[in-house]
C-alpha cells in the first residue's frame, strides 16, 4: 500500500478531512451520496473492523460498500431531477409556442383591419352594462305592478266582503 494511503487510513482525522474535500467538489447527487456513502461505510467499516481487529480492511470494504450503495441512490435522483428539468423544459416551450401562435393571430388579425382596440371594448362593456341595469330596472317595476295589482285585489275584496256584512246587517235590522 502506498505510504500516504497507509497513513490516511490510520489516521481517521485525516480521512474524514479529506472525504469532507471530497464531497465538497461534488456536483451531482450520484458524485454526493457515492462520497456519503464511501465516507459513512468507512467509518461503519472502522468501527466494525477495529471490533476484529481488521479496522483498515473494514475501512475499505465498508467505504467502498457505501461508495457503491450511495452512488446507485444518488443516480437514481439525478435522473428523477433530469426528468423534471425536461418536463419544465417541454412545459416552457410549450407555454412560449402558445404566446407566440396567439401573437401570431393577432398580427393577422391586425393585418386583415379586424382589431378589437380598448375604445372598442369599452365601449361595447358599457353599453352590456346599460342593458343589464335597465332589464333590472324593468324586472323590479313589473314585481311592484304585480304586488300592487294583488294589494288592489285584496283592498277589492275586503271592501266587498266590508260592504256585504253592511248589508246584512241593515236588511236584518
């Protein structure tokens, strides 16, 4: 084994140091948990090879048990991240082709003289306003028609009704 090896591996100081080094210049998720991974198993490796007295071959077996168990997790996350930068992407062209078919009609529309300008709007709102508060107008007056005629009604035929006793009462008497 080479001498520096020898000494990073004994010298679990030097070996975190120099993961934690590691894990910093990773770029991907995969590069990360692989280095996660390496650095974790060792230490699990270290722990579990000191307790047989093979904490140097725990070290490496377990980092390299870990490198492989993370890189494989962290693979798997960067092609669900790529996926989901591709679906954003083909959602944006998507959106962009939208704006720019709308764009287009517009233009021919522009150029065949039918534009709707804001006068334009406007004025046709206003006047759907104007509409709708006279028929609202004209609702309310034909209610209070109908409640007068059925009051007029009832006036009519309590008057009756009134005028009815009267004459009872001044045949009988």
């Amino acid at each position: 084994m080479h001498p520096l090896a020898s000494q990073l591996i004994r010298r679990p100081a030097l070996w975190l140091l120099g993961s934690a080094l590691f894990l910093a210049g990773c770029e991907s998720h995969g590069e990360r948990r692989a280095a996660g991974g390496a650095l974790a198993g060792a230490v699990l490796g270290g722990v579990i090879g000191h307790q047989s007295g093979e904490r140097d071959k725990g070290m490496l077996a377990g980092a390299a048990a870990g490198a492989l168990i993370g890189g494989i997790s962290g693979s798997a996350e960067d092609r669900r991240m790529q996926e989901a930068r591709q679906q954003r992407q083909l959602a944006e062209e998507r959106a962009a082709r939208a704006r720019a078919e709308e764009e287009a009609r517009r233009q021919r529309m522009i150029s065949q003289g039918r534009t709707v300008e804001d006068p334009e709007l406007l004025a046709a709102r206003q006047r759907a306003e104007a509409a709708e508060a006279e028929l609202v107008r004209l609702r309310k007056e034909e209610a209070d028609a109908i409640r007068k005629v059925k009051e007029l009604e009832d006036y009519r035929a309590r008057e009756a009704a009134a005028q009815a006793e009267i004459n009872r009462m001044r045949g009988g008497g």
